[in-house]
C-alpha cells in the first residue's frame, strides 16, 4: 500500500488505533496491531530479568516479565513486546522475537552471555540474573568497542538502581567493567545529582517535556 493509497483511503476522517494497526499491516505484512493495542491501551514499562544458562554447546534462555517498579497507579504485567536479544562473539549475533507472556524460555546456539535490547530502542528495561549479569561483564571486554551497546548496559542499571533493584555497589561494580568515557556518563551522572536533590526535597523538574515550537496556521477551504 503506498503512503498516498492511506492517506486517501482515511481522507478527512479521524485517526484511530485501529486505522493505523490496519494500514501499517497492509504495508508491511507483518501484525502489529496487538503489539500497538498493548502499548497504548496499558501504563507502565515493561521489566525483563534475563537468566541465561550454558549446557554442552546450546544456550537455555529464560526470559520473565513484569511491571517496571514506579509510581504507576495502574501496574499491568504483561505485554505484547517485540524483544530483540544479542549473543555469541562481541554480541554481534541477534535474534528477535514478540513475547506475549509472563515467561519465555528459548535456545541459543553456542555458550554464550546474552544481552536484551542491544540498541536502547525497545520498549522495556532489561534486568538479569546474578549469573547472567556475571556472564554478561565477563565478556564485556569483547565489545569494549561498541559504545553505544555498553552505554545501553550502563542506563539500564541506572534505572534499576534507582528502582532498588540492583544496589549501589552493584552499579558502580557494572559501570567499572563497562569503564566507559566521562563524557557519555555525563548524563546519568546529572540524573543521579537530580534524583538526590528531590530525594532532599527539591522540586521536580521535567526536562524532557514537550513542546511547540512552530507556529501553527489556520488551513482554509478544507472539506470536511
């Protein structure tokens, strides 16, 4: 379906959930619309604790899911979620799949640490099991070079951090073995020094809200 087959097929009508899972459907060929109604029809975050276990040559993957801790007043657990995970050599092998359950268990061939959300764009936080978290910096030093994976690494046990999920020690023991540059942990380092100054009683900022900044005009002679 070409973009203007959509846009005249939905001309002048109202956007809904439904249109758009529908239309992205037709053009990719792939079902999105319960990943897409599992996003916007639910709060919250989801949370992965990955437990990765070695036998012979094969890797057995656990996979659970739950609310990501936060002052959501509406916790769900359960997400339709496409979740990517990196393995083997450097992490340079990938295999990405939908979960849509509270526990997943797969295979992965080789011995090997594994890695949820190796490029920081899935819609969840990933958490591991203690041998997982210590297979995982064990290998770290086979993709020191890429940054922005060990960056990924690095804001998730921020996030679990401030959650008590992982403690204090913990992090600094994560953020030791990825020893990435001052510079990219210049931003943690701020929300860090935020997050203790509320904690103080300071008032809350929101950085992150958005806003307008064009200008808007009124179209005329549109058919309605």
């Amino acid at each position: 379906m070409s973009v203007n087959q959509g846009q005249d097929h939905y001309a002048y009508g109202n956007v809904t959930p439904s249109r758009l899972w529908s239309s992205l459907e037709k053009a990719t060929d792939k079902k999105v619309g319960a990943i897409g109604d599992s996003l916007i029809r639910q709060t919250g975050v989801p949370l992965l604790t990955v437990d990765a276990q070695c036998a012979g040559d094969r890797t057995y993957v656990s996979i659970t899911q739950e609310s990501f801790p936060n002052q959501n007043q509406y916790p769900v657990s359960t997400w339709t979620v496409p979740v990517t995970l990196a393995y083997g050599d450097a992490m340079a092998q990938r295999k990405t799949f939908v979960m849509d359950n509270n526990r997943t268990n797969l295979e992965l061939p080789g011995c090997t640490a594994v890695l949820a959300g190796p490029t920081g764009q899935d819609y969840y936080v990933s958490n591991y099991s203690a041998a997982s978290w210590s297979a995982l910096l064990a290998q770290a030093q086979n993709f020191a070079d890429n940054k922005p994976l060990l960056l990924n690494i690095e804001r998730d046990a921020f996030r679990l951090l401030g959650v008590g999920r992982i403690t204090q020690a913990q992090y600094d023991q994560i953020k030791g073995v990825l020893n990435l540059p001052t510079a990219l942990l210049a931003k943690t380092q701020e929300s860090q020094q935020k997050m203790a100054a509320v904690d103080a009683g300071a008032k809350e900022e929101y950085p992150h809200a958005l806003r307008f900044q064009g200008s808007l005009k009124l179209r005329e002679n549109l058919k309605r």
